[in-house]
C-alpha cells in the first residue's frame, strides 16, 4: 500500500497555503463588497464593467514585476510586503470612508468613487505577489508526482475562500454598509501578516544567471524564459484568449445575478454554488490530472464553453444557480493544469517570471472584453432585447424575462469558447507541450508508476537543490558546483 505520509515541506507547504488562504479570502470579502456595493448604489453596469476591468488590468501591470521580485527574493518576505501593502491600502480606503459623506462619495461624476475603487483595488492586487510565491512554493517543497494534487489544494482554498465572501460580502454590504466592510478587512489583513511571522520557508539554492541581474521588471528574462520551452508561448496564449472570453462574464454576471436575487440572497447563491470549487479542487488533489494535463485542459475548456451557453438560456434562477456551479467545479482542473505544466517545464529560478508573465497576459486580456462589452450591453444590446422587436426575436431561442439581453451575449461567448478549445486539439504547439512535459520528467521519476492517489515520492529538496534547513549556515556566502554566488533568493530565512 502506497504511503500517504507528507514530508516536512509538504508540511510547510499546507501552512503557507492556509495563510495565504486567510489573507485571499480577505481581499475577495472586500473586493465582492466593492462590486455589489458600487452596482447597488449607482445602478449602473458600466461602473460594474470598470470596476471588473480595472482589477484584471491592475493585475496584467503588476505581474511580471511581481514574477521577478518573488524569482530575486526570499519567498517568504515577499508574502510580508504584500500583506503590508494590502493593509495599508485598505487603512487608506478606510479613512476615505470615514471622511468622505457617503452623496459625495457615489458620485460617478466626481473623481472620489473612481479614487476609493482603485486605492481598494491596489490593495487586491498586490495580493498576486503571494500568490505568485505560493505557486513557486510548490515546485520548492512538493514532490513533482504530486504538484497537481498541491495545485488541487489551491483550488480547494480559493474555492472556500469564494464560497465564504460571496454569502458575507453580500451579508455585510446588506447589514453592516461598505465602512464596516473595509474595517472587517483591514482586522483580518492584520491576523494573517502576525500569523505569517511565525512561518519559517526553507529556501532553494540557485545560482545566480546571467540574465538575472535585472531585479525589477525583467520582461527580457521572462520572454526568453517562456520561448525556451517548446509550446509554452502557445499555451499562455490559449488561456489568454479564454480569459478573453471570460471577461464576457467578469462583467455580466453579478449584474445578470443581481437582476433575479436580492443582493443577500444573490451573496448566498454565490456562496453555494461555490462548493463547486471546493468539490473540483478536492478531485484533483485526490485523484491529479492523469498522465496528460494539457489534453485535461482542453477538455475542461470546452465543457466550461457548453456551460457558459446554456446556464442562461432560460431566465430560470435554479439553471443560471446549477450553471454556475458545475462551471465553478471544472475551473480548479483548467488552473491547476496550466501551474501543473510551468512547474515541470520550467525551472524554479524562473518560475516567478514565467507565472507572472503567464498571469500578465491572461489578465489583460479580460479587461478588453470588460471595458468593451460593458458600455456596449448597457446602451445596445440591453435597451434593444427589452424593446418589443428584441424581446420578439429573442424568445424562441431564450424564452422571455428583463436580462435576455445579457443571455445572448453569454451564449454567444461561449459558442465562442467551445470551438476554440476544440480546434486547439488539432494545433502543432499542443503535440509541442505535451512533448515538453513528457520530456522533462525529473530524473528517477516515472510518470506510468506514480500511485493513484498521488503519494509521495522523492523528497523535494533532492530534485530542486533544497535542504530543509536552507544552506550551510556556516558557509556565508554558499555556492553552486561551478563557483557561481547564488543570489538573495538562496539565503535561509533570517539571513541577513
């Protein structure tokens, strides 16, 4: 019987993510509370587009400088810095509130709503460096047979953490208003950076490349680092243009939602139809994504396309509940797939950059769709599917009901997203990827014999150049085989 025992970094690994967990659940509670509170007050889907839009934009900025901080620095210190830049961004949005009346502060016309979404923004943000790091932590302290099963974890938690702020960002805007919200936020950012000072990361050895003396935004390192490895380029690129699609529903779904629940009500069918996402993460940290992640991808990509078409061809609270849910639950293997991949293929003094620059693109793609597909729902396609010609013409292919509108962009988007996925199947960079993770099997590894629950195999730090402990303490300054110094990210944590 295959053992299930955790290794002392596997143990390590579960601390960071359940901190981690604490601090992303903050940020959603704040920033779902942001986006039914600004969509509530001001009534308009084009502030609900701008609000969506900006996060992904934000993000699409801020990756490959986080990429490249979390591949230069200490793992560890990274996830500090962001937590206190979260706190400080959410204090700041806090005072605002405070002195701002609440007429002037929901002005559209006046710069202060525009002002207090993004300072709250610039707090979600920068929660990516974290996460980046969790990433990278994966490859540092998890055996490779069972990276999809982590990577299962960290859907499992999002799952959790979504479920969690989607029933009380809604509770909380309903009961307590927007000030108490950020105060809630700003407490529970504060708990997470005490209990992340108790965590200690043992640090991988790497020496220093060439290339890698650029410590700030090294978008040079990041590209050659991602068209070094055959098909990757194509794979970012592929999920760049679902996240394009995907803006489609960044955009429209709260407004779709909020149209047939009340925002309390709208908060809990969020919370649990976001059991999907637990669901969905506990398979694959069960059971990983079988012998070929990328072929697992496609398909999920093409079912979540048939999902997207179907959950609201019927403006029927129960489908459109049903839909999110099942989408929610095939989301974990498509994330975990793509991180699963980068972590085999690339190596891990690069893998901060190359999830960046892989979160860059992905992430500015959304934007476009949102920033676009707001102001065009909101001033034609809605006023037109509620005019008697629209609703005429609509109803035998999406029955009737006030947001049919919003109906036939989501089924078109994803038509859209279900042949994508199909035609990638037939592409020369899929056999090119699938080749690149097939051939990168670290050494004394075999795939073919990995148990199916995924147990353990050799210790991490035999393949990735880690002792538990970090370096030679006695040894100052340690160095690779070829004499080369390793740079900041090699020293043990407390090093100075």
């Amino acid at each position: 019987m295959a053992t299930t025992t955790r290794s002392q970094g596997e143990r390590t690994f579960l601390h960071v993510l359940a901190n981690t967990a604490l601090a992303n659940i903050t940020t959603a509670f704040v920033w779902f509370a942001l986006t039914f509170w600004v969509y509530l007050e001001t009534g308009s889907v084009l502030a609900t587009g701008v609000v969506g839009g900006a996060y992904m934009l934000f993000v699409a900025f801020g990756s490959i400088l986080f990429g490249s901080l979390v591949d230069h620095h200490r793992k560890l210190r990274v996830m500090l810095v962001s937590g206190v830049c979260t706190l400080i961004a959410f204090a700041t949005a806090g005072v605002m509130i405070l002195l701002l009346p609440e007429p002037l502060l929901l002005q559209l016309t006046a710069p202060w709503l525009w002002l207090f979404m993004a300072v709250i923004l610039a707090g979600s943000i920068v929660e990516q460096l974290r996460n980046i790091a969790l990433s990278t932590t994966v490859t540092l302290l998890v055996p490779d047979e069972r990276h999809a099963n982590a990577n299962g974890m960290v859907g499992t938690v999002q799952g959790v953490a979504f479920a969690i702020t989607s029933v009380f960002s809604g509770l909380s805007i309903g009961l307590l208003g927007m000030g108490w919200t950020i105060a809630i936020g700003i407490v529970a950012i504060a708990v997470s950076l005490v209990h992340l000072l108790t965590l200690r990361i043992p640090e991988d050895v790497v020496a220093q490349q060439p290339d890698d003396a650029a410590r700030g935004i090294d978008l040079r390192g990041s590209i050659r680092a991602v068209l070094g490895i055959g098909g990757l380029f194509a794979l970012i690129l592929f999920s760049t243009f679902n996240n394009l699609i995907g803006g489609v529903y960044m955009a429209l779904m709260d407004p779709y939602g909020l149209e047939l629940f009340e925002v309390e009500a709208w908060g809990a069918v969020l919370g649990v139809s976001s059991t999907g996402f637990i669901i969905g993460g506990l398979v694959i940290a069960r059971f990983g994504l079988g012998r070929r992640p990328i072929r697992t991808l496609l398909l999920v990509v093409i079912a979540m396309g048939v999902l997207g078409a179907l959950f609201t061809i019927r403006e029927w609270w129960w489908l459109y509940g049903l839909g999110i849910w099942a989408y929610m639950a095939i989301i974990p293997a498509a994330e975990a797939a793509e991180q699963t991949v980068i972590q085999r293929v690339v190596p891990l003094h690069r893998q901060g950059r190359v999830f960046g620059f892989a979160m860059a693109f992905e992430a500015g793609a959304a934007p476009i769709t949102a920033f676009l597909i707001a102001p065009i729902a909101q001033f034609l396609i809605l006023p037109w599917a509620r005019s008697p010609e629209g609703a005429a013409a609509l109803e035998p292919l999406l029955g009737t009901g006030e947001a049919r509108g919003i109906a036939l962009i989501f089924l078109v988007a994803g038509i859209v997203t279900t042949l994508a996925g199909a035609l990638a199947f037939t592409t020369r960079s899929y056999r090119r990827i699938s080749e690149s993770y097939d051939a990168a099997v670290p050494e004394g590894d075999d795939p073919a014999e990995a148990s199916p629950d995924g147990a353990p195999g050799p210790a991490p730090a035999a393949r990735a150049g880690v002792t538990e402990g970090g370096p030679d303490a006695a040894d100052p300054v340690a160095r690779d085989p070829s004499g080369g110094a390793v740079s900041d990210a090699g020293r043990a944590p407390g090093a100075e």
